[in-house]
C-alpha cells in the first residue's frame, strides 16, 4: 500500500494534470471566443499561434502557411510567437518544405523530443537562426492545420530548449487548435468571398449608376434598338436633339429620323451590324420632329446578350452641324485667301503694264494734234486704260494689297457726307432711310474707301430692288463676345462699330451667298457687273482690320453687316484735313537714280523726267544702281521699285543712304504689300507711289518730295 507522500505527489501530479488541461480548456474557449468575429487572416495566425504557445508552454511559436505554385509546393510564415520576427529573418521569406515535410505532405503531427538524436529527415538542412542556436530548441511540436475537404492549408510549429518538453495532452490540445484554425480560416475566406462579391455588386451597381447618369447627361444622343430597328432607349440629348420625347420614340422605328433620300442607310447599317461590325463617325443626315434637317456624326455598334448573340446596336449620334459650318467658314476663308494672292499677284502684274500703257498713251496725245483721228483712238486706249486700272484696284482691295490712308474717323460722319448723293442714286421707288447711333464710336480706316464701301453696297441693294423697296443704312455699338466668335472665326472679340446696310430686296440662295465674295461672281446679266464690287468690299474692311456677314433668304431681303474695331478717340481730327500746299519752285536739274527691272515702265519713268527737265541714271536692279551711284558724285533722289531681283528697294535704299546720306527716296509698288515703309510715317524724304500712275502724278510726287528741305 503505497504511503502517505506518495499519495500525495500522485495527487499533486493530478491536480497539476488536470489544472494544465482546465488551463487549455480555457484557452481553447477564449480562443474560440476571439476568433468567431475574426476575418482577417493574419490577425487570425497570430491569436492561434499565441494560444499555442501559451498551451504547450513552449519557448517560441510560428503559424507557416502552405501555398501551391506553378515552380512547386512552398511554405510562408504568417505568425510568430515568443520571438522577434528579425531573429528568424530566414524564415520570412518563402521556404521549400524542408524539414516540416512530413506535416505538409501527411495528416500527423509530429512530436520530436530531441531535435539533436532525431532529426526530421537526414537531408534536411536547418534555417541559419536554428543551427546557430539563435532560437533554443531541442525538442518540437508540430501539428497541421487542414480543412475539412482534406486540404493541408498550413501548420503550428513550437520549439523548446529542453528536451522531451511537449507532452502527449499538449499535443492533443494543439490539435483542436488547429482544428479552431481551420473552421476560422474557412469562415474567414468565405466572409472575404462574400464581401467581394458584395463590393463587386456594389460596384457594378455604382458604375450602372455613374454610366446612367453619362448616358443622361452626355450632350450625345445615346439610342439603343433591336434588329428590327425598333428604339429600346432614348436619353434626354436625342429628345434635345430630335425633337422626341423617350415616350413618343421608344417603341417606335428609328427610319421616322431618316429623310426620304436617305433610306437605304438604315438596311445597310443593320447588315453591318449583323455581321458584328463597328461604324465608326459616319456622316449623314437625320430629321427633327419639326421637319428641319441636322447633319450628324453616327457611331453605331452591336449588342449581344449574355451568349454572345447579336440582339440589336446602340448608337451615338453627334449634332455636327455647327462644326461643319466652322469648317465650312474656314475653307472658305482659306479659299478667299488663295484666291486674293492670286487676285493680287495678277494686279501687281497688271499694274506694270498699265503704268506704261496709261504712261506712254498720255505722253503720245501731249504730242498729236487734238483733232486728229489718232487722237481719238488715244483718248479711247486711255479711257480703256483708266477703266482697267480701276478693276486692278479693286482687285487689290479684294487681296487686301492696296493702300490705305487709314485716319481716325466717324462712321456717321463718312454716311452723312454722300447721304444726298446716295438718294438720288436710289431712286424715289426705294425708301431710304439711316438709323446712325449719335454714340458710334470712332474707328481706324480710310474715309475714302469707307464710302466706297457704302456705294457698292447701296448700289447692289438698289439692283435687288427693281420694283422697289425699303433700304436701311445702320450704325450701332456693340461688343463681340466669344459666342459670337465661334460662330464667326474671322471676327477678333470686342468692342466694335457696326454699320449695316439692309435691304427688302430678291435675296440670295444659300449657294450664292457662298460665293458673292469670290472675284469676278456675279449674278448680274453680261455687261452690267464685273463681280469685282462685293470682293473688293471684303478687301477693305478685312484690311481695316474688321469682318463681315452677310444674311439673306430669298424674297426675304438682304443684310450686310459691318464691323470695325473701335479705337480711342485721342488724334481724332475736329474738322477736315487739308492737304499740305506744295510750293512751286523752279527746276534745278535734280538728278534722280531710276531702278525698275521692268523694262517698259524703266523707259515710261526715264522719258517723263527726262522731259521735265531732270537728268536721270537708269539702273535694271538694285545692284546696278548701287554701282552707279558709286560713279556719280550728286544724287538728289532714288525712285525704286520695291520688289525687284538681286536686290530689294528697301535694302538699296538702306545702302544708298551710306553713300549718299542726303538723297531722297520715293518708292513706287504694283501693290501695298510690297511696301516697305509706311505712306503715313511722317519721313518727307520717303514717299510712296502705287502703279499705275500717270506722267503727272509722277512729277507731282517728285516735286512733293524735292521742294522739302533745301539739298545740301
């Protein structure tokens, strides 16, 4: 019979059993207890491996998890307990199975009671932090966690420095750990499942709601239908758009959009779609509820059901007209613009001729007797001369290439000035009338050209009005905006004078109205027009810096509207400038340095000085001239074309002044843009002359420029 110490050590050892395993129990309950509401994975690994810990008593703690790959099977540490992660930094990283083995590729834990007499596999080679002796271990418990299809989702490693440490109970106890583990992480993965497809649905729902409100509020039409062309859908632009509420169009066909001329597009779009095509910017037309017609952009792509099946398409429609009126706008204003460097170039031309036709034809009648039929015959290739000279201006008002003596001025001012005369061209079968803002501010512009303007206007309005009408001449300020802009490119932003002339005469078609200021249009029977007035309208007011539109409809009238930018009124002359008077003054035999490369025209200006009494050194080019008046000890004045070969006007003039830093110079030009000084500067030693010109104005403008100053 065993004694009484023994008995009670027995019981002792009992006790302590029995509180070890009452201390797992309660482990195990608080563990349960932790986990029910856990989702996070790792938080998960590491409440499990700490009660491990604390279960098996043992010095150190991991939780390794078991992941599958195309390169083979690995194992991650997710948790560690009972030692800083930095002591088994080799462990951090992912490990092949090594020495847990036997736990990730069995079902059995493993119990090893002295790592140094019983390693795990003979080939296994231990992490650096053990062979070290960085983390104390001789013996080892190691148990599997697995789901319940079977699976090894990982394992609970714990590691002593005694050996024979774990006990059989804490093995068991481990186990129901691991068990606890797994129902966590399956319920953990499950949740997480379940909150992805909740967040996906939440975000698909969130993108149907963001997607409905682009389709709602895109300023594109969006118009969905069926194969049969049957309208499933219809946002608010399409009613904005068409004219159609979604009510009066969804379950309607679309083909109730498409103007007669255009039918055939709806079977062809139909079979594109059919074949699984995209149809993408397609221009067409398409027709409002209000029967007006819209040019639109259509792109237009197939819907298919959740098998792949084509069910029907849906469609963008854009609104382009107003675009391709810009485009419309541009072409023409690039059209314009070729045509007057054309227009200009044929003038500048025209104008070398004319200077020597006009030129020699005035210095042949100052030599024949003035009844003579030769006479005659002068006067009517003079009369031709002026008449085709004029058309050369008008040309250069049309290319922007004549010159301008633009002045501070009063639009009503320039109107009421040539009103009287503007009354009696009319006709009293025409009521005229001007409605002139006594506020209009003042402009930059030529006076002369501004009432050439009003004359051509006001005398097409009158050809527009045979059986008589009503004509109004207007002037207001107005600032243009940017809206204004878009819809007018060559207009600048701003304030503006406006002056309109508006007539109820015939109107124009739209196909007119597109080409009224080309050159040389005209709707005019022959002889009665040279289609030069409009152009050269737009010439001037393009060259004054301003723009121009034109409205009219036929048997509705005409309106032509004007607009020039407004300046400031400093330097606004308060009554007419007079020219300056040039004194007469008696000949000196000034000698004058002539570079013209025409050769005619050289011939024209040479004779004419040489008649009047100056002596004169001819030169083909600049070049020629500049070793001429090297020769020549006295030059008084330079008369030079401004284009020429080898050598510019203004570059020899700029040489020439080296030379001879008191001659004068005066340049003459087909057309302003040759120009290369200003005829406004204010220089009485430079001056400027336009071809063509006759043997008069030429000595005028001489002697204009030699009685300034005394030579020296």
């Amino acid at each position: 019979m065993p004694d009484s110490a023994s008995l009670v050590a027995r019981l002792e050892a009992a006790e302590k059993k029995y509180q070890e395993y009452a201390d797992s129990v309660e482990i195990l309950r608080r563990t349960a207890e932790a986990l029910v509401t856990e989702h996070d994975f790792r938080k998960i690994a590491e409440t499990v491996t700490d009660a491990g810990k604390a279960i098996s008593h043992a010095y150190s703690g991991a939780f390794f998890y078991a992941i599958s790959a195309d390169t083979g099977n690995f194992i991650v540490l997710h948790a560690l307990s009972g030692m800083a992660r930095e002591v088994c930094a080799d462990f951090v990283e992912t490990l092949e199975p090594s020495m847990f083995i036997r736990i990730f590729n069995g079902k059995g834990s493993l119990r090893i009671d002295d790592l140094a007499l019983q390693p795990p596999l003979e080939d296994s080679t231990l992490p650096q932090c053990l062979q070290q002796g960085d983390i104390p271990m001789r013996s080892c418990l190691a148990v599997p966690v697995v789901s319940r299809s079977g699976e090894i989702l990982g394992g609970l490693f714990y590691c002593h420095g005694e050996p024979a440490f774990f006990t059989k109970e804490a093995e068991k106890s481990l186990i129901a750990l691991a068990s606890q583990a797994t129902v966590s992480i399956e319920t953990a993965e499950l949740y997480n499942s379940l909150q992805k497809e909740i967040r996906v649905g939440n975000q698909r729902e969130e993108d149907a709601r963001k997607f409905a409100a682009i389709v709602k509020s895109s300023n594109d039409a969006i118009i969905s239908k069926n194969l049969n062309s049957i309208v499933m859908s219809w946002n608010a632009s399409a009613e904005r758009m068409f004219g159609y509420t979604a009510e009066e169009m969804i379950g309607k066909p679309i083909t109730v959009l498409i103007p007669e001329n255009h039918q055939n597009e709806e079977p062809e779009i139909l079979g594109r779609i059919q074949r699984g095509q995209t149809i993408n910017h397609y221009e067409t037309v398409r027709r409002r509820k209000d029967g007006s017609l819209i040019q639109i952009s259509l792109t237009v792509s197939p819907i298919k059901d959740a098998n792949g099946t084509i069910v029907g398409a849906s469609k963008i429609a854009r609104d382009i007209t107003d675009i391709n009126f810009a485009q419309e706008q541009l072409r023409q204003a690039q059209k314009m613009e070729v045509v007057g460097r054309l227009a200009g170039g044929i003038a500048h031309d025209f104008n070398n001729l004319l200077t020597s036709i006009n030129g020699f034809t005035e210095m042949a009648l100052a030599e024949t007797a003035k009844d003579s039929t030769v006479a005659e015959y002068l006067e009517e290739i003079g009369k031709s001369g002026k008449r085709a000279a004029a058309l050369t201006q008008q040309l250069l008002a049309y290319s922007r290439k004549q010159i301008l003596a633009p002045k501070i001025l009063d639009l009503n001012g320039c109107i009421t000035e040539i009103e009287k005369m503007l009354r009696r061209l009319i006709g009293e079968d025409i009521l005229f009338y001007t409605l002139l803002d006594p506020l209009i501010g003042p402009v930059r512009a030529d006076p002369a050209q501004i009432q050439q303007i009003i004359m051509n206007l006001v005398l097409n309005a009158r050809d527009a009005m045979p059986d008589g009408g009503s004509l109004r001449i207007e002037t207001a300020n107005v600032n243009l905006e940017s809206g204004h802009i878009a819809d007018h490119p060559d207009a600048s932003p701003g304030p503006h004078a406006m002056l309109s002339v508006s007539d109820s005469g015939v109107g124009m078609t739209p196909e007119i109205l597109a080409q009224i200021f080309e050159p040389f249009f005209t709707t005019k029977e022959i002889g009665k027009g040279t289609g030069l007035g409009l152009s050269s309208v737009y010439g001037i007011v393009k060259q004054s810096g301003g723009s121009i539109e034109v409205t009219s409809k036929p048997m509705k009238g005409t309106s032509f509207k004007l607009y020039f930018p407004l300046v400031n009124r400093k330097g606004m002359p308060n009554k007419e400038e007079q020219a300056p008077a040039v004194a007469g003054r008696s000949f000196q035999a000034e000698t004058i340095l002539l570079a013209e490369d025409e050769p005619a025209v050289r011939k024209f200006l040479s004779m004419t000085l040489k008649n009047h009494g100056y002596k004169v050194v001819e030169a083909g080019d600049g070049v020629e001239a500049l070793k001429l008046a090297g020769q020549t000890e006295r030059l008084d004045l330079l008369i030079t074309d401004v284009i020429m070969p080898n050598m510019n006007g203004g570059f020899l003039a700029g040489e020439l002044k080296l030379i001879h830093p008191k001659v004068k110079l005066l340049f003459i030009s087909g057309y302003t843009r040759d120009a290369l000084v200003s005829k406004e500067s204010g220089n009485p030693e430079i001056a400027f002359l336009q071809k063509p010109f006759s043997p008069a104005d030429l000595i005028s403008k001489v002697r204009e420029i030699l009685a300034v100053g005394v030579h020296a």
